[in-house]
C-alpha cells in the first residue's frame, strides 16, 4: 500500500508542476506602473524570425510573437503573407522600448523600423500599443524563458 501512495503523491507533484509551468510572457510596464502581459510564441532562430506571424488569420488580443536577435542593431520588417495588422514594438537590449510601428498595412513590401537599435521586437495585434498608451522608455520584462537565448 505504501509504494501506491508514494505513486500517486509523485504522480500528483509531476502534473501540478507540469500544470503551473509557466507559459512565456511578454509584459509591458508603462511609466504609471501599469502592466500589460502577452502571452508570446518565441521566434528565436533565423527560420522562425522569418516565418514570424505569415498566414495567420487571427491573433488574440493577449498573444503575440517575441523575436529574439543575437546583437542589438536597427531591426526591419515587412508584412509579406501577413494579414493581420500588428503594431511592432522595438526594445532594447536593456528592455526598454525603443520605439513603435503602429497598424502595420497586412501584405505590405515596405520595410518597417525605428530609427533605434534594438535587441528584441515584439508584434501584437495592431492599435493594441495606442490602446494601451505604450511609448518609448516603456519598461519590459520576460517571463518563462530566458531571452538572452537565442539561435
């Protein structure tokens, strides 16, 4: 009986850690104190950087994708086979925001960034950062992976 016991204790200790794991996420701190969390999928190599957010039909309002990049330096984007409009949020290497792309044109060619280096790029649905108010200097922090791990 008690290696039974001992079973379904340990059985019960694996799920619940299974089931509080926490699942990435990007929160935006504005200057206020306000918090706003995303729930994120991680684009941390160069195919998934590339494929990003293309032929997605819908995003909800609480997710996005975080783009992880080796080096902190000017980022560009474009919208090709994306039909979502997203606001691209730039940050820097110290997470902070260093500028935004506001309701990208879905299927646009046209290269889209800031005029600031940045380490990571944060796409949401668009009009959600002018929702929120997000502005430069906006803090960030990670949550359920480690940023600085890239490929």
């Amino acid at each position: 009986m008690r290696p039974m016991i001992a079973l379904v204790i340990a059985l019960a200790c694996f799920s619940g850690v299974n089931a509080c794991q926490a699942e990435p996420r990007v929160s935006i701190i504005a200057k206020e104190g306000r918090e706003i969390a995303f729930k994120v999928e991680i684009a941390d190599t160069p195919a998934k950087r590339e494929m990003g957010l293309q032929y997605r039909r819908a995003l909800a309002s609480d997710r996005g994708m975080i783009f992880l990049f080796p080096r902190e330096e000017p980022q560009s984007f474009w919208m090709k086979n994306t039909s979502i409009p997203l606001d691209m949020i730039f940050i820097s290497a110290e997470q902070k925001i260093v500028g935004i792309v506001e309701n990208t044109t879905p299927f646009s060619l046209e290269a889209r960034s800031v005029n600031a280096g940045s380490k990571y790029v944060l796409e949401i649905n668009g009009g959600l950062s002018r929702r929120y108010a997000f502005e430069a200097g906006d803090r960030v922090r990670f949550a359920g992976f480690s940023p600085e791990t890239f490929k």
